[in-house]
C-alpha cells in the first residue's frame, strides 16, 4: 500500500508540473530536467497548453498504472507498472516530437 501512495504522489506531481506549464506566460521545456534552451515557438500559450496536457495525461495514466501496486510490492503483477512507465515515456516522447515539436516550431 505504502508503494502504491509514493508512486500516486510521483503522479500528482506531474500533473502540478502539466497546471503550471498550462497557466505559464513563458515557454516552458518539456523536459524539465535539462537546461537545453526551447526551440522558438509560434504561438508561446497555444505550446504550454500542448505541453501541460501531455504532463497531466502523464500523471493520469500514471497513477492508473500503479494499482497494481495495491496487490503488493512484490507481486508479479508491479512488473506490468514497471513495464508500463516505460511504455507510457516512449509514447509521451513520442507524442512530444511528431505532434507538438512539429506543430509549434517557428519555421
């Protein structure tokens, strides 16, 4: 159970990074985590709601991939959440790259 709350506050702090980058003024990066400068966008609020939705639908499917969690840390069944997080980054990346980089990039 204990595992299962942690990997739910890792959710809700994706989906408060996806409201802050929804309601920011400025462009804000998609990873979050580097210090590459933002390609120049076209339409700057159009491009941080693009990015807080992916972030929220992250923290959403995340937390939906953490209940089998709530069988036990030591189930078989926590590897379809270890599987799925992996599965559901490519996909955001993905996602990230072919749609919202494509669509928002100022040519």
């Amino acid at each position: 159970m204990s595992a299962f709350l942690i990997w739910l506050c890792f959710s809700v702090l994706f989906i408060g990074y996806g409201i802050h980058a929804f309601r920011s003024k400025k462009v804000v990066p998609f990873g979050f985590w580097t210090n590459a400068a933002v390609f120049a966008v076209k339409d700057v609020r159009a491009y941080n709601r693009a990015v807080g939705k992916l972030w929220c639908v992250f923290g959403i499917v995340l937390a939906f991939l953490g209940i089998p969690l709530l069988k036990g840390q030591n189930s078989p069944y926590a590897m379809l959440s270890i599987l799925g997080v992996m599965a559901e980054a490519i996909v955001a990346m993905a996602v990230y790259v072919v749609v919202i980089e494509k669509k928002y990039r100022e040519k």
